[in-house]
C-alpha cells in the first residue's frame, strides 16, 4: 500500500479497535514493512492521536485515550451525543441496533477524554428512559466491556446470574454478542466448564477483561446467530404458530420481528405465517396486535383463548 494518507487511515482504523496490535500483525494488514509502520504511528502522533507502544513478546501499539479528544471529525458536542445515543440504545435493547452500535460506542469510549466521560455519565444518570418488555435492561458499559474483550480476544471474567437466582463466577472466552430485539445475548467458551455457552448480558455483572489472550475456538456450528438459536431452542419449549394476516405480506413483514419470522405471500391481499416458535404467547400476542391490520390465529391454541381474552378486555376498557 504506497498511498500514504490511505495508509494511514487504515492504520487508524485498526488502532481504534480495543485491542493491542503487534508491529508485524500491522504491517502484514497493511502490506508494508515493520519500519513503515513505526514511521505512520510517528505520523499519528504528531497528528495528535495517542498511540502507546509496550515492549516485549506480547507488546505492540494500542490507541488510548489522550488529554484532548483526538482530531476526528467530531467536536465536543457531537461527541457526546453520540455516545449517549448509542449508550441509551444499547442499554435498552433497541430492536436493529446489533452489534455494530456496541463496537462504535467501544471504539468511542476508548479515546474520549476524562471531561467527556464524565458529562456523557451525568447526562445518563440524569436520564429516566420510558422502556417496556420484561426490564431486562443491560448496563452499557458491561456490553462495551464485553465487546472490547471478544474483539481483543481477552479472556473475561464476570459474576452471572442464573434464572433460578443462583449467583456463579465466570471465566470465558468471549465470541459474540448478539441482540434478539428485546435482549443481549453473549456466545462464549466456558474455560472452566470446557464447552460453549450463551448468557443474558443483563444478568452478566462485574465484567473485566483479565488481559489473558486467547486463540480463537470454531463453533461447532456456522455461526453464533445459529448457535443461539440452537441453545434458546433447548431450553424453551416450542410450538407451531400460524396466522393468517388480510395485508401483503411485505406490509407485514415490515412490521414483523425479524425473530418471529417472515409471512409467505397467499395473494396480492393476503399472507400467512406459518413458523416454529418459542416465546410465551402474551408476547406474540402484542406482536401480532401491533402489525396494524386484520389477522386470524390458527395455531396454537392458546394463542388464539389469549387473544380473545385480551380482546374482551380491551373492549371493557374502551366502556
């Protein structure tokens, strides 16, 4: 790679994920010598970017958080409005934030200076957000955490409780986190137990990245969305769902979770849902209602005697 100001940027972009980047990792990324890669880190800094170098078998160049924010496109301001926006997004399991969301607010956390950090946590703690569901909220700075650690590959360590309420330490191997809509879920390997696990990032507290490197494992299944799937669907007991939808089936698909599934087109007027699934029928329920045209539930049963009881009951509201 002989652009330099290209170089650069992309030298930036490796630094500004949280992790530390050996010399010959960098130069092999980029294409160019060890010793073009310690003169574009000299470049960086005189830019005013932060680059901290370690020495030894494990050392190599990390971006940390300097005096002043780094000279990025952002001003103050817009700093940390987007942190906050990613922060209140995140900590709320916004349906379509994903993954990518938390790695930004990782990478943004990384270099922001102690005066930002703090007014970024006022504004937070200031703020009461209006949420629904379960309360099943996560703390963003534990998915930052977490990020931070699956993208470093450092082992972490956290308390985590089950759904009884029994209350274990855990040491893992970090992979992915994964939003459902309604919650984080993290896909790891469990050092201890010798085999892949998945935990509700909201029942996850006290996470530390213990600086511990490890090499990635392979899923013994494509990926870590279908080894969710996988997992949730031997712990929950499943059921067929079918529902008839009078509305084309991209309208419904619009405003259907990606999670329930996707209506298969009947007519130019008309679509069906016919899916395996696994959450309570109080929650399809509210889902089903909120699509915004005439449906009929076929199966299963007790979906269809809830959704007539909750039917007479808003009609007693409505008195």
């Amino acid at each position: 790679m002989t652009d330099t100001p290209a170089r650069l940027l992309n030298l930036l972009s490796l630094l500004q994920t949280p992790r530390e980047w050996p010399g010959s990792e960098l130069a092999e990324r980029l294409g160019v010598s060890s010793r073009t890669i310690r003169r574009d880190i000299e470049r960086l800094r005189d830019l005013g970017y932060p680059v901290q170098a370690t020495m030894g078998a494990e050392g190599g160049y990390r971006l940390a958080a300097g005096a002043a924010l780094p000279p990025l496109v952002l001003d103050d301001e817009e700093a940390v409005a987007i942190a906050v926006g990613l922060r209140a997004g995140a900590g709320h399991a916004v349906e379509g934030i994903e993954e990518a969301s938390v790695r930004a607010l990782a990478k943004l956390e990384q270099v922001l200076p102690a005066r930002l950090r703090h007014r970024v946590s006022a504004l937070q703690a200031a703020t009461v957000p209006l949420t629904g569901g379960d309360g099943a909220t996560v703390d963003p700075h534990t998915l930052t955490v977490i990020a931070s650690a699956a993208t470093g590959h450092e082992r972490l360590r956290f308390a985590y409780r089950k759904g009884d309420g029994t209350e274990t330490k855990r040491l893992v191997e970090p992979h992915r986190l994964i939003s459902t809509g309604r919650r984080w879920y993290l896909v790891a390997h469990d050092v201890e137990r010798g085999d892949w696990r998945t935990f509700r990032v909201d029942r996850v507290s006290e996470p530390f990245a213990t600086g511990a490197r490890f090499a990635p494992r392979e899923l013994p299944v494509p990926d870590a969305a279908e080894y969710l799937k996988r997992s949730m669907a031997g712990l929950q007991p499943t059921y067929r769902l079918v529902v008839t939808f009078r509305a084309p089936a991209e309208s419904v698909a619009a405003r259907l979770p990606n999670w329930l599934g996707v209506p298969e087109p009947v007519d130019a007027t008309t679509c069906r849902l016919d899916v395996t699934a696994s959450d309570s029928v109080e929650w399809v329920a509210l889902r089903l209602a909120i699509v915004d045209c005439e449906f009929e539930a076929h199966e299963p049963r007790e979906l269809v005697d809830h959704l007539r009881e909750l039917g007479a009951r808003i009609s007693r509201a409505a008195l």
